[in-house]
C-alpha cells in the first residue's frame, strides 16, 4: 500500500490497470477509449500504462469504444471504459447492449450535464439515463472510495451470478478533477482481490452472431433473470466488501452511507459528493441540537430497497436532494425512494447543483428549513446554485 | 542558492496553521494555476497533512480567469466545496488584482503577488495582509520556463510561497521531484531568495475590518414549477480573453496596384450593391477618364486580384468600362473658396487627370494643347478598333463640363512659360514624350520606312491603304497597334520584329493575343541591323539575338549576333519608343522631384505624367496627373504632405476561398477575327451584363455577408447599423469570427489594459 496523490480520474484508471494486470494469465485486458471532458484524464492515464496482456484501443467515437469493449468481453478479456455526458448518451446503444448480453464492462462516468447548451460540470442526468437498461450503478462521494469502487467493480461485474456492467460514477471536476491522497495497494494484493475472468458465455473457437432475435417469451425468461441477477448484486457486494477488506485491510463503504441516522427525526437523502456536505450540514446542525441525520445513496442499482425502507422507519421528514431531474417529475432519486418511507413521513423533493452548482451547506440548511414546516410534501423544489 | 544558509525560511508559524487551512490561487488559463495547486497540495503531503486540490474549470481557453485551491487538514477532507474564505491568496497575474480575487478573505490572510513592482509600491495597500511580491515571471523568463511568450510562472512562486510559509527548501525539492517538476526547481530557489515580505500586524489587521468579506449567498427554496425567470448568464465569458476580434479594413491588392489611384474594391462593390450610377461615383473620384480605361489600361488590378489564385481574376478592367458605358453620371462646374487659376500644358491623359482634379476642386483650368483636340494619344496613337472616338469624347465632355478650358493648337516656347507663371497660380506641365526612337542601319531612311506613331496618327485621320507585306519593329503597345491597324488597312501579310522573347514583349498580353489571332505573325529574337531595296525598301536584314544576362529590369539583355536572315517587305514601321522630350525648357530650369527648380528656388511649375515619369500607360500618366494636382495643392494652401499608409495588401492566403463558389469570370464578347480585319470597329464588346461584379471577393472589406455571425461559437455578434456588434462581455477571444472571415475584414487584437478590466 503506498498513499499517492491522484485525481479520481487518474484513480479510476489506475484501478483499472490493476485490474487489467491481474488478469495477465487470464484472456488479458481490453479498453475501448475516445476522450470527453472531464472522462478524458482517465483515458489519458490509461493510454499512457504498461498493460502485460492488455490493449487500450483509441476509437473515434463513444459508440465504438463500448463495441470494442463488447467485441473483447464476448472474447473473455477483462474490459473498462470511461465516458461523460453526451458521449455516455452516444454510448448508450453499446451501453445497453453490453448489458443485455450480459458482459461484465466496467465503466467510469464523469457526470456531465447533458447538452445543448454546453455545459461541462457535474450533474448525474446523464449516467440516470441508464438507469433501467441492467447496468448496475455506483455513485462515489471521494477519491479512495471511487478508487476502491472500480476495483470491486470488477469483482462485482464478473460474480458468476451477477455478470453485467457496473458503472462507477464520480461528479464531473467536483470529483474527477479533484487530487486528494488515494492508498493504492499492491498488484499482488489486487491480483488476490480480483480472480482471473471467466465469461461462461464468451465465444469459444466457434464464431457466431450474438444477441439474434428472440420471441416474446424468451425476453420474459431473460428479463427475469437479469432482475433476479440485479437483486442478488446487493448480497454479492455485500460479499465483496468482507473480501476487500480481508485483501486490503479497509472496508469498502456500504450499500447505503447512513450518517448520524439512528436517532435522526429528519433525514437528508442525496448521492455523491452532495452526501459529503449533507454529512457537515448535520454536524452543524447537530451542534446546534436539531436530531437530523443524512443517508448517502451508494448503489442506485439495483437499489438497496430494504436497506433505505429500514433507516427511512419512524422519520418524520425525508429532504431528498437530486442533482438531476426527470422532467416532468422532479428528482430521479426522490422518485426512487419516495415509496420506502412510511406512510405520513414527508418526503419532499429537492434539486440543486444541477448544470454544476456549487452546493454549499447553507444551500442544504436552506432546504431544511423549508422542509421543517411542512406537513406533506409539496411540489419538487429547487435551489439554485451558483 | 540552495547552500545559502543566510535564506533562512522567514520563521511563521507551521505550527499555528489554522487547520483547515484554505488556500486559493488566481492566475489565467494557461498559467498553470492548477498545477500550482497541486504543487502547493503535494507540499503539504510531505509534512503529512491530508490534502484535497482542484480547479475552478471554465472552458480551459487560454487567458480566462481561473481559480484553483486546496485544502489542508490533519484529517480526511469532506469538504467538496469551492474555496469561498481563503487563508492563503496566490496571485499569478497582479492584472487580475480586484474585489473578486480578495473576495472571502480575513485579516491576517497570506497574499503572495506575481508582480513587477516591489514593495515599497504596496505601502498602504493590503494592509491587512501578509504580503508577499516576487517577480516571478521575469525569473521564470530568466530561468527558461514556458516559451518566450507564455512564460510559465507556477512554480516559480512556489519557492516564495514555501518561504512565506516557512517551509524549508528541502520540502520543496521532494513536492517538485512528485510532479516531475525537478526542473523548475531552480527558479523556485530564485524566488525564494526574491520574495519581498511585509508582516501583518495583528492590530491593525484586526482593527480593519475587511472589505472583502464574503456572503455566503441564500437562494430561497421555491418550487420547480415556480423557477419561471430566466436568469441572465452572469458568467461574463469576456473576461477570458487577452485578445479580442474587431473589424478592419484591410488593403485590398488591385486598390493597391491601380497606377491610377483608383478604388477598384469600393467601385466594384458599389456596382454589384448599388448600380452603375452608384459605381461611377466611386471611380470618378480619382479616374477622369473611366471609357478610357475601361478599354485600354492593361489592368494591373487583375494582375494582383486575389481571384486568380481561385478561378480566375476579376474583369475588372470591363466592369469599369461597364459603368463607364452605362452610368448617366454627370458632373457639373464645383466651387470653393479660395478659386485659383492652373495652367495644364497638354491634353493628353495626365494633364486631363491633371485638370480634371483641380477642376473637382474648384479652382479654374486651362488646357493648352499644341495638337487640334484635347486627348493626345488617345486621340491619335491608340486606334479606333480599341478606342472609338465616341468613348473618348465622353470623358473629355464630362471634364469639360467642369468647366475647364482648352486653348488649342498652342505650342509652348519659354518665353510662353515664363509669361504663364506670372499669369497663373501654377502650372502643370504633361507634355508626354518626345519624339519616337529611330533605328540606326543602313538604309533607314529608304522610302518604305515609316515612324509607327505617325503612321496611326494617319490612320486615325483617315483612310490609309496599305499593299503588300508590312514588318513592324517594336515589342510595345504601339508596335502591336501598328501590326493591327496595317491589318486593317489592306497589308497582305504583317509581321511584327522584336529583339526579345514573347514573354518580354512590353505589350498587353491580351493585345499580343489579339494580334496573333487575327494573324500577325512574330518574329522573335530578331533585331533589324539594315534595310535593303532599290529606293524604297525591299527587305530587312535580321540578326539573331541572343539573351545576355539580366539587366536592371530583371529581363535578358538581347546580344545581337553575327548571323542573319533577310526578311522580305514592302514597308516598315518603326515603333521603338519616344525619348523624354524635355529640351524645350528654359535652360536656367533643372527639373527634381516633378518640379520646375531655377538655381535654389523652387518654381511653381510641376511635371505630371510621362514627360516626369515615362511610366508609358494611360492608367500611370492619370495617376500621376492626380497626383501632382493634388500635391500643388496642398504646397499652395501650405497644408502638411500625408502620405496614408495603406499598409499591405491581402494576400491570397488571408482569402478563406472555401467561403465562395467557384465560377468562371465573366469573358468579354468579342468580334470574330474574320470581320476584324475589314473595320475599324471596336474588336471588344465588353460584358453582356455587370454580374461580374459579383465575383469580386471584397478583400478587406465587410460586406455584411454574415459569416463571423454565423460562425460564432458563442453568438455574440449581432447586425448593427453600421455592420456588426460583438458583445465585449461575453466574447471570448476564440477568433474564429476572424479566421472565417471569407475577406480578411478582421483582425484579432491585444486589448488593453483598460479593455480587460471593463470586462472582469
């Protein structure tokens, strides 16, 4: 283990390069890569590495990056990628693929805003675009744990049982921009961490065409078993972390972060790096004797439903914070959890930092008072930002 | 430097950092502000704090504004917030020194300035701070760092940051060995021996309040459905930019060529916007005789028109005599006033030009002319078929109708010209050239052997029959209208002599080509040496010339050889050249920079044209009579010279010919060589219409034609009254209005001072 200071975008591909190493006696490691800001400091990072039995290969689109990763996972090879913002929507054809033929691509999103208008700062719209295509969801508030997230990734995409993608997604800059100290650990301990890819369905000696038409019935048969699959991710991470831990000697945070919750009468529920200063805002408010307490969602798929209904219990009031927005809805997450709360708990919809915003504590104090009052939730709010 | 033990680091106070600590750096797009974030981040790391760095990202364009921090802790950093309250300021530009960059700091805060000036400059300022001054940038410079435009100044304030903060060198060394920056290590050692350090007393600092203090702001929660204004970018993009476009006309090269003078851009444009009428206002500013011209300049215009390195030069030359032919443009009699009176000897172009310009002006003009009508070799050198006497007549009415006068058949002696100098304000003398060059060998002056110019003055008068074979001697436009004229006048064969190559020839390529296509034949590298015949000539003896070395004109000088031919003819024409022809002044007169000068004294007598130049066409002998009159002016009413520099010529590479479609120039009708040859009849019908026009690229100058509109990324240029507005605040210097601009009507340009900070 040594502490090296590194953006979580350079820490995203150097998880992957040792991910990729330690399947040098496996079918090797494959990228497909084309540059978007702020994804293309990990492109760049891993172009730039020595893969023993691995290829990064510069494509000219988004859309061919994930066909190459497909192409090599159908193979056996382990396989990482990472985009942003319109690239994951040009990349999202591939993406979804990918994921209905069951290969375990990892990738790493720097949530950008979606365009037009540019906009090149954090907003999770972009990766939520996926969100019901059977890829399975991480979204990481700081460098080491995104850094430990694509390292479990791997373990995580290639479980016998689980076998999809996994996206790791960071905010834009706020994260993939930021340098902090990240422990990286050895390739010996990655190499026993991670074992050797086994793709049951890859292709063998034999060419044939992949994912041919199939009958109504078929995609009833496969659709459940990509949600029984999903829904056993949450038991296989559990898993995992004892694992990681064993392996690295630090524990890999949980599904859902909870924060001061036990006692918690109000609760703040977010995503990302947004749960970091959800976490001040309750020290704060702590301090001055308010019992409020913050949920950090890690896993948003498959969504740990059993973990939230059990800290949402006996709250009386939930302020969910998006850093998106369905429109025509209000906050993707809100949307997620409004129903794991129990009947009479107010659970209001609140979106800030959208298109980048920076959001201070004093935003997330303003929302809580504003929710403090309310009897039921009203209409979706926002906060803006600057 | 690193062995000087007197550089002790300045004794702080790593110990009462107040955790965490905040540190925020200011610099531009390019300067490395991120990296000195880092560097400052990889600093601390090495005395085992937590650290967390990262920059404000904007869109990466070189010279915006940009922010970059890091924190410090001795424990994990949560914080996932921008910096709004720094302890520790760095400042990598002092140009960007303002309320915004002080903005969240306390008194007491640490402020290291990039800056020129030392100290002492500061006295009363920041008084709050801890300030710190180097000049990193000239120590960067010294030390190489960057290029020698961009220097590259972020870790070079890192030496005099780590000596604010009293951090050893040592520590530097191993935070600049992390980054791969060991390089630059020097220069940090540099300033960190400069650095320039004035304490902050904790009284004082105190006893001010700061006027920075920040707010954090408090956007009220509303509901989605209730976020209905539309609230205006407060990102002022314009602030990022050290460069700015603007419009400006730039040269365009046939203005430039034009011996004339003329505004062929500003003619050609008004033609194609505003009609014919429009156009002939522009020309006749400069140009008295636009039929003329329009028919017989040889169009050095197209020569330099951007065009032809496209498809093809714009007919310039036709589109004048399209407006010439087709405006109704008339000028009447102008005043002013302080009326003088000019005499002009000599009517032919340069004195016209002459005239005409003091005519516009005002004052009053008499042409003395020794021939019987005003034109001079319009009228009796250069034929009908080129030049109909109807076209001719046109300009000379239009000048006329300025109400100049004209005294023919007057021949001027000295005694005339000292008289006139009495009588009038000044003179301008545009007595063409002398008489023609004659041929030295033996039997030149055998019946048979005629001058060129006297023979088109005939020509011209009436009919001249010609029989037999005609040899024209000369390679000028008179030889090529001698050969064409004797075509017309019943020669059974003709054939033009010159001692050079084609190439050479002095002649309009396209009357060269006229001739042969209507059947002159060249004889080329041929150099008469005798005529032959029994009293009238039968035949010339023609040396072979070779090419020698170049002369002064950059062409081979003919070296006439020993070997040689006889050419059989019935007559010869000689069309050598005219010699300068100024011996008929005054004796006591020298002549010096186109003025008449008597000992010391300068006399208000100028010279225009070919008797002061010898330039040899129309369109140079206009531009000079121009010229000349305008410069008498302006010694008469003692005004200052200006010579306007028109600065360089768009060239054909400054043209985005991606921006035009390509279509072939509009050709002249023309007669076919088989009627040619019975008439006088002007060969040259001009163009059918004035579309032509059309394909003039404007070259350095707007057309309104919206390209910059379209193209801008970031839509802030907008159709004003007189073109375009760019909207300074958000304009972010990208230049891409200016590199699209199909004509070179724009530029980029440094902005000032004042010009950034207008838009911070």
């Amino acid at each position: 283990m040594s502490l090296k200071l590194l953006s979580a975008n350079h820490g995203a591909a150097l998880a992957a390069t040792l991910a990729a190493r330690a399947n040098r006696a496996g079918r090797g490691f494959c990228s497909g890569v084309y540059p978007i800001t702020p994804s293309t400091e990990c492109m760049e990072y891993l172009c730039l590495q020595e893969i023993e039995k691995g290829r990064v290969v510069k494509v000219e689109s988004e859309h061919s990056a994930m066909a190459v990763c497909i192409g090599a996972a159908s193979a056996g090879a382990r396989t990482f990628t990472t985009t942003s913002s319109n690239g994951l929507a040009y990349m999202a054809e591939n993406c979804i693929a990918a994921a209905l033929l069951r290969l375990p691509v990892v990738m790493a999103v720097a949530n950008r805003t979606l365009g037009p208008p540019w906009n090149i700062w954090a907003d999770h719209g972009d990766s939520l675009l996926l969100r019901d295509q059977g890829l399975i969801q991480f979204y990481c508030a700081d460098n080491q744990e995104l850094f430990d997230t694509v390292l479990c990734a791997f373990r995580l995409a290639e479980d016998q049982a689980v076998m999809m993608p996994v996206m790791v997604c960071m905010e834009g800059f706020i994260l993939s921009h930021t340098t902090a100290q990240i422990d990286v650990p050895e390739q010996a301990q990655v190499d026993e961490f991670l074992p050797l890819t086994s793709i049951p369905h890859r292709l063998g000696d034999t060419p044939h065409a992949l994912g041919q038409v199939e009958l109504p019935h078929q995609v009833e048969m496969h659709r459940h078993q990509h949600l029984a699959a999903m829904n056993g991710a949450i038991d296989v991470y559990a898993g995992i972390r004892d694992e990681f831990e064993r392996v690295f000697d630090r524990r890999l945070p949980d599904a859902v972060v909870a924060y001061r919750a036990e006692d918690a009468e109000t609760l703040i529920v977010s995503m990302g790096t947004i749960g970091a200063t959800a976490e001040r805002v309750v020290d704060r408010l702590r301090e001055q004797g308010q019992k409020v307490g913050a949920l950090r969602v890690r896993l948003f798929r498959p969504l740990p439903m059993e973990g939230i209904r059990a800290w949402f219990a006996g709250k009386q009031r939930i302020a969910v914070i998006d850093r998106d927005v369905s429109l025509g809805f209000g906050g993707v997450l809100w949307g997620e959890v409004n129903a794991l709360a129990d009947p009479g708990t107010v659970v209001q919809s609140y979106l800030a930092g959208l298109g980048g915003g920076d959001v201070r504590p004093e935003h997330i104090e303003n929302m809580l008072s504003d929710l403090l009052p309310r009897t039921s939730a009203g209409l979706p709010a926002m906060m803006e930002a600057a | 430097m690193k062995n000087d033990t007197s550089l002790e680091p300045v004794p702080t106070s790593l110990e009462d950092l107040s955790l965490p600590l905040e540190v925020r750096v200011h610099g531009r797009g390019g300067q490395g502000g991120v990296t000195c974030a880092k560097l400052i981040a990889s600093l601390y790391t090495r005395m085992g704090f937590h650290v967390q760095t990262f920059g404000d990202y904007g869109s990466e364009r070189s010279g915006a504004p940009i922010q970059a921090f890091t924190r410090v802790d001795r424990q994990t950093i949560a914080n996932r917030n921008k910096v709004y309250q720094p302890d520790h300021l760095i400042v990598l530009d002092e140009a960007l020194m303002g309320p915004q960059v002080l903005s969240g700091t306390t008194p007491g805060a640490l402020l290291l300035l990039n800056t020129r000036s030392t100290l002492e400059a500061y006295a009363g300022q920041y008084a709050n701070y801890r300030l710190g001054v180097v000049d990193a940038t000239a120590i960067a410079r010294e030390h190489g760092i960057g290029s020698s435009s961009v220097v590259i100044i972020n870790t070079t304030i890192l030496g005099a940051y780590a000596r604010l903060l009293g951090v050893s060198l040592g520590a530097l060394e191993e935070a600049f060995a992390s980054l791969g920056l060991g390089g630059d290590l020097a220069a940090a050692e540099h300033a960190y021996a400069q650095v320039q350090i004035r304490t902050c007393d904790p009284a004082d600092a105190h006893a001010a309040a700061p006027a920075t203090a920040w707010q954090p702001d408090s956007a009220p929660v509303t509901p989605l459905t209730e976020h209905r204004a539309d609230s205006p970018a407060t990102l002022k993009t314009g602030s990022w930019s050290t460069q700015a476009p603007r419009y400006r006309e730039h040269a365009a090269p046939c203005n430039l060529a034009c011996p004339a003078g003329n505004d062929v851009r500003g003619f050609v444009q008004a033609l194609q916007d505003d009609g014919a009428d429009a156009a002939a206002n522009v020309l006749l500013r400069t140009q008295p005789l636009p039929s003329v011209c329009g028919r017989v300049c040889p169009a050095p215009c197209m020569q330099a028109c951007n065009r032809d390195a496209f498809d093809g030069a714009v007919n310039i030359r036709s589109l004048e005599r399209w407006i010439a032919d087709h405006s109704t443009q008339a000028l009447g009699k102008q005043t002013t006033a302080r009326p003088r009176r000019f005499a002009v000897v000599g009517g032919g172009p340069a004195g016209l030009s002459a005239a005409y310009q003091l005519a516009l002006h005002g004052h009053a003009v008499t042409i003395l002319e020794a021939g019987p009508a005003l034109g001079g070799v319009l009228r009796n050198g250069i034929p009908a078929y080129r030049l109909p006497p109807e076209a001719l007549q046109r300009d000379l009415q239009r000048i006329l109708d300025l109400g100049v006068e004209t005294c023919l058949n007057v021949r001027i002696g000295h005694a005339d010209l000292r008289r006139m100098r009495a009588e009038y304000d000044a003179l301008i003398v545009c007595t063409g050239l002398g008489p023609a060059l004659r041929l030295e060998g033996e039997g030149i002056d055998m019946a048979g052997v005629e001058q060129g110019l006297d023979f088109l003055d005939r020509a011209k008068q009436g009919k001249v029959e010609l029989r037999g074979r005609v040899v024209v001697v000369g390679g000028g436009n008179t030889a090529i209208d001698c050969a064409r004229t004797a075509l017309r006048c019943g020669a059974n064969s003709v054939k033009l002599v010159y001692r050079r190559g084609r190439e050479d020839m002095p002649a309009i390529a396209e009357e060269i080509d006229s001739a042969e296509f209507e059947g002159v034949r060249l004889v080329l590298n041929r150099q008469p040496v005798a005529f032959s015949g029994n009293g009238s000539v039968s035949a010339l003896v023609l040396a072979e010339v070779e090419p020698g070395a170049p002369d002064e004109s950059g062409r081979r000088r003919p070296m006439v050889t020993q070997r040689t031919s006889h050419l059989e003819c019935d007559t010869v024409f000689l069309a050598l050249g005219q010699s300068a022809g100024m011996e008929w002044l005054p004796g006591t007169w020298q002549v010096r920079d186109g003025r008449a000068w008597e000992g010391s004294q300068a006399l208000d007598v100028w010279f225009a044209g070919d008797c002061a130049t010898g330039e040899g066409t129309v369109t140079h002998a206009i531009g000079s009579g121009r010229r000349i009159a305008l410069a008498v002016l302006g010694r008469l009413d003692n005004a200052p010279e200006t010579q306007p520099d028109a600065g360089s010529a768009v060239a054909p590479g400054q043209i985005r010919f991606s921006h035009f479609d390509v279509v072939p120039p509009h050709r002249d009708k023309e007669l076919p060589p088989s009627v040619r040859r019975d008439s006088f009849e002007e060969c040259n019908h001009g163009l059918a219409g004035p579309e032509e026009a059309g394909r003039c690229f404007s070259c350095g100058q707007c057309t309104h034609c919206d390209t910059c509109l379209i193209y801008c990324p970031e839509g802030v240029i907008t159709r004003s009254e007189s073109g375009y507005q760019i909207d300074t605040s958000y304009c972010k210097g990208c230049g891409m209005c200016v590199a699209e601009c199909p004509r070179s009507a724009m530029e980029m340009h440094e902005k000032t001072k004042l010009e950034v900070r207008q838009c911070l």
